[in-house]
C-alpha cells in the first residue's frame, strides 16, 4: 500500500515494475486498472524519465518521485497519445487511476510512503 505522510492511503492494491521488460511493459495492453491500484516503477539509480501512453486504452495519473519518495511532479497522461517527461532525475514512478492524484489531495513536496518488493 501507500501512505502519505498523514497515514491516509493513496492506493491499497500496489504492483512492482522491477525489470526493465516491466517498466517498458507498464500499463500497456490491459483493459483497464482496478480502484485503488498502482503501478509503481523503481529506477535502479534516479535519472530522467520520460513515458508514453501506446497502447494504453484508458486515461492515468502519473507521479514523479525523488530518492526520499518526494513527489517532484504529477501528470494526468490521455490514452494513446499522452507523453511526458520526468523534468528532472526520479527514483520512482507512480501510474495510477487519473484521479487519484486530485482524490488523494496530492501535491509536489508532499512525502509518500511504501516498502518497496525489488
């Protein structure tokens, strides 16, 4: 699961993207993503990232993490077309529902927490 620095969840059902194959998997292919869900990619060291929505039918949040699971950028990404970049160096990335972010209240500087499976 993860928490934000308050203990209240963000999402409750959460899935690791340790390899490259995964991360270069991501969300594509599937359907849809269940409520609660996320997709949490970890960088084997922080550098900048930049993501694409190919092959991804429905509509995310995404969000840019430091090496102290600081959130340095949120993004909503459309289906198909979407793209976006990192900006800056992040250790971890966050793709969920599209409207998580704005349920969770959630805003660059904001700390989240989590135990990482990689």
């Amino acid at each position: 699961m993860i928490l934000k620095s308050d203990g209240e969840y963000v999402s409750t059902h959460v899935e690791f993207a340790c390899s490259t194959f995964k991360q270069a998997l991501g969300l594509m292919f599937r359907k849809n993503i269940p409520e609660g869900y996320a997709l949490v990619f970890v960088m084997k060291k922080s550098r900048k990232v930049s993501l694409h929505m190919l092959f991804v039918n429905f509509a995310i949040g995404v969000i840019f993490l430091d090496e102290d699971k600081k959130i340095v950028k949120i993004s909503q990404l459309r289906p198909w077309a979407g793209l976006c970049s990192s900006g800056t160096k992040v250790k971890y990335i966050i793709e969920t529902s599209r409207e998580i972010p704005e349920k969770a209240d959630l805003h660059v500087g904001d700390m989240l927490s989590f135990k990482s499976e990689c």
